[in-house]
C-alpha cells in the first residue's frame, strides 16, 4: 500500500471481476463449509444402506415397488436412491444450499461485502444460483455413483431389468442412470430456486428450510385431498414418480418432460422472485 | 432507482413466464380447430371403418377416463380395476399390423406388460417378477385399437347399410363435424338415442380416424353432464412401422415363469356367474334391460367367488359398498347407480341392469317371472 | 487493468474536477413513517479525513449505506468520486474500501479463507496476486498469526482487523470506516489511528464514523456532526473548534482594573482563575488586547480558547440521552 496518487487506476468504467474467478470462489465456498459436505456424504450413504438392506433380506422380496425390482438387478440401486430420496432429503438440501446462499451471507453481513466489492446484484444472484445448482447436481450424481457400485458389489448385476421385463446392455443402464440424475438435479433446482426466492427476502437461513418444508407439506397435503385434485397438474410433486419411466422399455418421455417443463416453470419463479428481491434489496 | 425498476421487470417477467407456462403444462391438451375434411355421410363412414380390415403398425397411448361415479373398491385390486374406479388410466398400445402386439399398463413403481409375438403371451408383472406364458390365442383383451369386426354381410357396404338401420330405429346417426383426437384429423360419428327413449345416456361420439379409419377414440355423454361419463382412446398415437424388438419378449434372469393357462381367478368369477342363468332381455334399443335370476344363496354366503389372493369375501359386503339398500313393493336389495347406469340387485337373486333409471328397472322386474 | 500511469485520468469527462470525494444533495431516507435522515448536505472533500459524528441512531450508517450504494434513497442525490450512485456503483465501488456495520466473514472459514474470498470479488485485483495481497494486509492489521485459524475463534478485535485488512487489501481513493474502533482495546484503537495516518499520507480520502469525539479529534482534518438524522455542523476541524464561541483568556495580576478598563469600552468580561475571560462579541482580539494595554494593566498571557469539540458536541445534540 505504497501506492501514491499518482498509481490510481482509473475511475471512468464500469469494473468487474472475472466471472470465473467470482463462480471458483463461490464453489470454494460452498464445499468448504462443513455443513453442505456432511449432507452430501450422508445423502451419498443412503444407496449403501438400501443395498445392505436388500442384501440381508434376501431373496424373500417384501417391500413391494421398486424394492421387489431390485432383488438381483443392482442397476435398479441408484434409481431406487434417488426416487426415495427425491420425497423430502434433496428438495431439503437444496433448501438448505439455497438458505446459506443469500439469508446464510445476509446474516453473516458477508452479502453487504459482496455487495460493496462490488458485485452486481445480476452476477451475485447467478454466481449463488450457480453455487447451490453445483452442490444439488454433486450430491445427486454422488448417490448415483454410489449407488451403482453399491449395486453392482452388494446386489450383483448383468445389466438393468427393467420394469417391462426385458435386459438392457451396462451402457443403455447407465445411459438410463444418468438421465434420472439429470432429471433429478433438475428438479431440485426448480426446489431449490424457491427456496432462493424465500432465501432472498430473509437474513434466517433457518426461515427458508422451514419453508420449504411446510410448502413441502403443503404440497402433500394437497395430494391427499381429492376436492384438491384439479391443483395436481400445478404441483411440481405431482409428477415426480415420473423418474421411475427410466426403468421401463420402451421408455415414455412424456412424463420425464412435461414434469421438466414443469420444473422450468418453478426454476423461472423461483429465480424471477428472487432477482426481483436481490436487485432491490438493501445491502 | 434504474436498477431496482428494471430489476423488478425482469423479475416479474421471469415469474409471468413460469405462471404462464405452468397454465399452458396443466391445460388438457388443446382440442385446436376442427380440421375441415370432404364431407361424408354417416353410413359411407361406417362402410368404410368395415372395409379396413387391418390395423396399420402403431404406437400410442390409450386413456381410459371414468366418472362413472363408481365408488373404488379396494376388494378389487389389481391393475385392470383401475379402469372401474373413476379418473384416467393409461397404457401403453403397440402394434405391428399383422397381429403382433404389446400392451403396458404402467404403475407408480411397477409395470405389467403383455407381449404377444404371434404365437406365444407372454404377461409379465414387475411387482411379483413373474411371467405368464400362454400359447392360445390372445383375447382381444385391452386392444381397442382393433375394430371389432361383425359376422354379419361380408359385403361392407351391405353391413354398413345395415348397422345403420338396425340403429336408426331408435337412434339417430350422423357425422357430427370433425375432431382432432391425439393429432390425428377425425370424424365425429355421432349415435343419440331418440327422444322417446327412457336412457341416462345422452349420446355416444366415435371420434373415426380420417385416414385409416380406425377408431380413435370413444365417448359415453349422459344426461345432465357436459363432460363424457366414460372415455377411452388415443391420447397420442404415431401410425408408423415399430422395432420389431417390441414384439419378442425374454424373460428376465430370476423371474418367475409360469406356463400354461393359468387363468387370473378373478376371470373365472364372471364366467361363472354368466353361466348361472340365462339374462332375459326386457326392452330394446338404449332402453334395453338384461333381467336374471341367479339361484338363490350366490349372493349370500357362497365362498366360490373369491378374489385373487384367495380371499374369501362376501358379495353382499361389496354390494353394500357400491349401491344403497332399497326396497319397495317390488321386494328389497342394492341399488347401485352410476351416471351411464342402474343395476338393482334383489335379495331374492334377481338383477336387474340397464342405461336407464331406476323406475325402468322396476317396470322390467315386473314383467319377468 | 492497464493504465496506471496518467495523473487522474478520465474523471474530468463526468464531472469537472472533483474537489469532493463525496457529496450528498437533500438526501433523505424513511422507513415506513420513521424518518432516518434528512437533508443531508454531505461534502467530503478529496483527500481528507472526515469524521462523521453523531450520537447512536443519528443517521451516520444509514448515510454511509447511502453512499455506498447499499441502499436506495427516498430523495436527494449522492456523488461518489464524481459518479452518481447507486447507478455508478460498478465504476466508483472498486475504489472504495468499507467496513460498515461491524467486520462480516464466515466463521467456517480461516481469516486468510476469508480475506481470499473478498479478494476475489474485488475487480481491480489482479488474479495471481490474491495470495500476496491477502498476506500483506494480515500483517498490516497484525493477523498474520492468526491467519489461519477459524474466524470462529477471534476475539472481537481480531475481528474488527481482518475487516480492516478487508479494506486494505488493495489502494483505495475512499476508504469508509464506520465505528472502526467498536470492541477495540486501547492499543487497537491507537493502530486503527495509525493506519487511518498512513492512508492519509498515501492521498486516499478516509471517512470515519463514531460516536467517540476523541476519536475523531485525534484523526480528522474534517468533520460533519450528525444529529437526528440531520448535518448540523460540518467543516475543517480546526474551523469548527472555533466556531463556538469566540473567546479570550488573559493571564494578568490586575483583574480590578483590567475589569474596569474593558467595562468602560463595553466589552464583556469576567475573571477566571489566572486573570480574564473575555468574550469576543463585538470586538476582536487586538482590540481588547490595546484596551488592556492602555488601561495599565500587565499582561503576561492571551490565547483564544478552544471550545473542544466536546462541547460543540454536547450544545448541538443537547438533552439527548447518548
């Protein structure tokens, strides 16, 4: 801080860090805060214990669903994790991501310092959506990858037998595997970009999670009301047994579709809500 | 305040777009305008559904739509109940066109498939991880897609002049305009009862495919309601040549294979009641009602007709969960009403069943013996 | 990042050379009904050390959030280094170091974690000299110990350091300090003083907000004194020292017949412990000084009393529970 007047740099353009540099130390960030990395791991566990599970219950089947599907049929493992963990654990962790994104920075007054630095309040929104994408997308494809040596190890495997009967090759299975990991990611954000919007309104990281579990709740309750049953189409829920057409042969797209659509809506709200909150919000 | 109004904007954008695209997701798929096709009279369509013998290779999916009003009975489990209970069931229609087929009905976690590869069934349920092998013949079973096609003239024209005669006498028939039914330009084949008719039901629409003249869709519209009673059809249909890898079936490593006719129990429960006594009919046309007398005691504590399962259950408990308790001097029973029907069920074994309202049922009671 | 050799380049094309690193116009800010400040005329003149002071509550971080873009106002306009604002943030808040409303970092983190995650958001620091950079300003501050610990485990003075290091991490025009002192030990108080010395030297313009005025005495070459959300005094230091009231202290053995002597040409006086207060209304040093020369009277002592900053303080923010 030698630096005299006559070093000053310029002062007649808008500046701004490398974005790449700004999304690199978002990431940092976020795998460093030991929060996000013990979900990951656990959520990561959940396929090793369905598998040891199974294992143990034999061939007696019970369960019934995808359960019965799996006795023998490892593939099934990492698709059986996600559609279990896709009912409340991940929709949590996005919520969770989403929370320490902008009400966990607000309530540390590190956001006030984003802010000064200054990052714009557009980039700060896509940096953070960036950050909380990164880690869903992590964690998804941590417990599919878990689960598909968790099934091939515990479960045994001579590829996927699916819900239609036939056998695919290892590379159609995991070609299927991968595409409920990206349709699962994909529906966490749209989850998690809610949670983003409340997340903007709120210096409580704990008022987000709390949110998004009781619209969670909310979105259950509505499902087990048939005077409710026009609102299905509307829920983001609603068409999330969809990601069990992966397992069937033919596969059926529609469904995969019209509930990423589905989600794309929610992602649009959810980031809309929250730009709208993130560019007027004071700092 | 730049930044904070065009923030605003782009946001309220964002969140109009979504609210938009979610209405436009939940909104049933748009009927669209009518397409316009050469006009064409009422028995021509039919004798042209008669003269396509063949149904040509497709893959689509069939939408059965109930608002029968039916309550569900979990007595009745099982995939094909679906159909009963009110709301809409799926499944999955392939077909080569030359007699090879394959049908999925996909559950929430689990699918039952049935492949026929023209010689052999195969029906496979994932819940169970069985297959049943079957060497007969399949039934016609779940194939709407295949017109029935009559035993009457085996000329088309002949038949279609006769059908449309033999209905005439108390309906009407008319091509009604035209439709889009899972994009497929369609004519409208419409068949309403006369006014005399005492019927619940209002009209019936068979929506006939303009090009390949199969039938794409039906639907039952009743009295009093705007929306079909019951629909079933295409909700997409693609009529191209399919992976002849859809009609071959394999048994999966570690499935159960169960060969032979091993006929479901819950088929063998109506035969039997078919064969108990012979229906009278009472009536005809819309009006018609089918009278029968089973013996006395079927209803009552006759353990033969169980569910799958092996169950043992009591008709009369069932009965009490679809209809109310009636009685007048006609004698007493269950009266289950639906919006398309009524069926009465005495006490003492008669059953009494027609699209027509109660009063019907008990004026054609009367008349039987 | 290119040029960094031409003396002020490019300001001139907004506004004419800005004598004022910042300027405020009318400013006012309400939340709800409850209005935070108003009318605020603010001049922070290039260069200088201002010290913003004000009872708590008194408007002085809500005026600084003001400036920094952090929040909108209701009215008025404000002027960061020749730019509007918040509309020029992205040109003027690279320049600007701040530490508002207390230190913030995650407490996960290290201080060095910390301060390179700051470093990397700044847009005039260069990639590859984060790592030097962040060291450097540990140790100005005097974390460099510390540096690798959990910012969980500091003390309130550690923290409020690496907020400060923060700040340092690269040259600044405009350094805004909002109570840097808060939790600080009387050693970590002289520091702050120190390196609010050296930014001076260096040129950068420094603002400082506290409620302590000896704080402010001791650093600032300006000050504006806030009270209810309002500016009531603003200007050099030495200026507003005098501004009170203007008087003189006479050391002289002949109280009496100094008394008389300056009775006769009516100026108000009274004794004091070592010889006269005389109040200069109406009439100006040199004055009271022939009066007393001709009357006789030994003189061995005149000075202007200094009002001290303190009682400006208290007579502009009388009666107000602080």
């Amino acid at each position: 801080m030698t630096a005299a007047v006559l070093d000053r740099p310029a002062l007649d353009r808008p500046l701004r860090a490398p974005l790449s540099r700004l999304l690199a130390s978002e990431l940092r960030w976020t795998l460093r805060r030991p929060r996000t990395v013990i979900a990951i791991v656990l959520l990561s566990l959940v396929p090793i214990l369905i598998g040891i599970g199974v294992t143990i219950a034999g061939r007696r089947g019970g369960g019934g669903g995808l359960f019965a599907t799996l006795v023998g049929n490892g593939f099934v493992l990492p698709i059986l994790s996600l559609t279990l963990l896709l009912t409340m654990l991940l929709p949590l962790l996005g919520a969770m991501s989403a929370a320490d994104a902008l009400a966990g920075e607000a309530s540390h007054g590190t956001l006030r310092g984003l802010l000064m630095a200054p990052v714009g309040r557009g980039r700060l929104l896509a940096v953070k959506a960036f950050g909380v994408a990164t880690t869903v997308f992590i964690a998804v494809l941590g417990i599919a990858v878990v689960g598909v040596i968790t099934g091939v190890v515990l479960v045994g495997t001579d590829g996927m037998i699916t819900l239609s009967g036939n056998t695919l090759s290892f590379g159609d299975a995991l070609g299927r595997i991968g595409l409920a990991v990206l349709w699962v990611t994909f529906q966490v954000w749209a989850v998690a970009a809610i949670a983003l919007a409340v997340s903007a309104f709120t210096e409580h990281p704990l008022v987000v999670m709390a949110a998004t579990l009781a619209g969670a709740l909310v979105f259950g309750v509505i499902t087990l009301i048939p005077q409710l049953d026009w609102m299905q189409p509307y829920l983001l829920t609603s068409s999330w047994t969809s990601v069990t057409d992966v397992l069937r042969d033919p596969m059926p797209w529609d469904g995969l579709v019209n509930s990423t659509l589905k989600a794309a809506c929610y992602l649009a709200i959810g980031l809309g809500v929250a730009y709208a909150k993130v560019s007027s919000k004071d700092g | 305040m730049n930044g904070k109004q065009a923030g605003l904007v782009v946001g309220a954008a964002g969140v109009l777009a979504g609210v938009v695209g979610l209405g436009v997701l939940a909104l049933p798929a748009g009927a669209g305008p009518a397409p316009v096709l050469p006009q064409v009279s009422a028995e021509q369509l039919v004798q042209s559904v008669l003269t396509t013998k063949t149904v040509p290779a497709l893959a689509g999916t069939v939408s059965a739509t109930n608002n029968l009003g039916l309550p569900a009975v979990p007595a009745l489990g099982g995939q094909a109940s679906k159909f009963l209970t009110d709301g809409t069931t799926k499944a999955q229609v392939w077909t080569d066109g030359k007699g090879k087929g394959r049908v999925s009905l996909p559950g929430a976690t689990s699918e039952e498939t049935m492949v026929f590869d023209g010689t052999t069934l195969w029906d496979w349920t994932s819940q169970n991880n069985t297959v049943h092998k079957s060497t007969d013949t399949p039934e016609q079973k779940a194939h709407p897609d295949k017109p029935g096609s009559g035993e009457m003239a085996t000329d088309p024209a002949a038949a279609a002049k006769q059908i449309i005669a033999l209905i005439d006498k108390d309906s009407t028939v008319k091509v009604d305009g035209t439709a889009t039914v899972a994009g497929r330009p369609a004519y409208e084949l419409v068949l309403a009862p006369k006014p005399t008719e005492k019927t619940l039901l209002r009209e019936v629409r068979i929506a006939i495919d303009s090009e390949t003249k199969i039938p794409l869709q039906l639907s039952v519209l009743a009295n009093g309601n705007a929306q079909p009673v019951a629909q079933i059809g295409f909700s997409t249909l693609q009529i191209a040549p399919q992976d002849p890898a859809l009609f071959t079936f394999t048994p999966p490593a570690g499935a159960n294979v169960v060969t032979g006719e091993d006929k479901k129990v819950a088929d063998k429960a109506p035969d039997q009641l078919k064969n108990a006594a012979k229906p009278q009919i009472v009536g005809s046309g819309w009006d018609t009602v089918l009278v029968e007398k089973l013996p006395a005691g079927t209803l009552g504590g006759d353990r033969s007709a169980t569910t799958k399962g092996g169950e043992n259950f009591d008709p009369s408990k069932l009965l009490g969960q679809l209809g109310k308790r009636v009685s007048g001097p006609w004698g007493s029973g269950y009266e289950i009403s639906t919006a398309v029907g009524t069926a009465l069920v005495l006490d003492d074994g008669r059953i009494a069943v027609g699209a027509v309202p109660e009063q019907a049922l008990i004026t054609a009671l009367a008349s039987v013996k | 990042m290119t040029s960094t050799s031409l003396v002020e380049p490019g300001v001139g094309a907004a506004v004419a050379a800005p004598a004022l690193a910042a300027r405020t116009r009318g400013l006012r800010k309400t939340y709800g009904s409850t209005v935070a400040v108003d009318q605020v005329d603010l001049d922070v003149p290039d260069g200088a050390v201002l010290g913003m002071l004000g009872p708590n509550g008194s408007g002085k971080t809500t005026t600084i959030r003001m400036l920094l873009g952090l929040v909108q106002p209701t009215a008025g306009e404000v002027e960061l280094l020749g730019h509007p604002m918040p509309s020029g943030a992205q040109i003027t808040l690279p320049h600007v170091g701040a530490l508002v409303e207390g230190p913030g970092f995650h407490p996960f983190l290290s201080g060095r974690e910390n301060l390179r995650r700051v470093a990397a958001a700044e847009p005039l620091m260069a990639t590859p000299a984060i790592a030097s950079s962040v060291t450097e300003a540990l140790e100005r501050v005097g974390l460099a110990d510390a540096a690798d610990r959990r910012y969980r485990g500091y003390s309130l003075g550690m923290k409020q350091r690496l907020g400060l290091a923060a700040v340092l991490l690269l040259p600044r025009r405009l350094v805004v300090l909002d109570e840097p002192t808060n939790g600080l030990d009387p050693a970590g108080t002289r520091e702050i003083r120190r390196v609010i010395a050296e930014l001076h030297a260096a040129g950068t313009t420094v603002l400082v907000s506290s409620h302590l005025l000896a704080e402010i005495e001791a650093t600032c070459t300006h000050v504006a004194v806030l009270h209810k959300g309002s500016v009531v005094a603003q200007g050099e230091l030495d200026e507003l020292l005098e501004a009170g009231a203007p008087a003189l202290l006479v050391s002289t053995p002949d109280v009496e017949l100094s008394l008389d002597a300056l009775r006769d040409k009516r100026i108000a006086a009274r004794s004091s412990e070592d010889g006269l207060f005389v109040e200069l209304i109406g009439t100006t040093a040199p004055q009271v000084v022939k009066a007393l020369v001709e009357a006789g009277a030994s003189v061995h002592e005149v000075r202007r009393r200094r009002t001290g900053l303190e009682d400006l303080f208290a007579q502009l923010t009388e009666g107000e529970p602080r």
